[in-house]
C-alpha cells in the first residue's frame, strides 16, 4: 500500500495469553511459565480497560463519510 518493501514476518516465540475463567479469576502462560489467580484477573482487566479506552474519544466522522453507501454485500 505505501510502496516499500514487505519486511519479513517473525512471529513471536513466546507470547502471553491472559485468560479469564470467570468469577474474576485468571490464567495466564508464557513459554513454560503458568500462573493463576484473583491478581491475574486484575492485571488482565487493567490490559484490557487500558486497550478500550482507546476507542471511547474517537474523532467525528465527516460529513461525507455518513453519506456514503454500505459497500456492496454489506445489508
């Protein structure tokens, strides 16, 4: 899209996976490493209401933008 080259991908070898299991507790892993608990919970919640805030001050849409129609397929 920009024109310049595709650098290559390297996926990640160890990643970490925060994982609710309801009643405000939580898993996480990484590599080998495994821990679990209501601070877990808290810690993943933290990530996660930082992440949506994100979204919540949002600029307005153009005006053209709300006038455009829906791309084809989309109902």
């Amino acid at each position: 899209m920009t024109g310049r080259p595709l650098s290559p991908y390297r996926p990640q070898t160890k990643w970490l996976a925060l994982i609710s299991t309801g009643d405000r507790h939580a898993v996480a892993s990484r590599g080998g490493l495994f821990l679990a608990g209501d601070w877990v919970w808290r810690w993943k919640d933290g990530i996660d209401r930082r992440f949506m805030a994100k979204f919540n001050d949002l600029p307005p849409m153009e005006e053209d933008a709300m006038r455009r129609p829906a791309p084809a397929g989309w109902h």
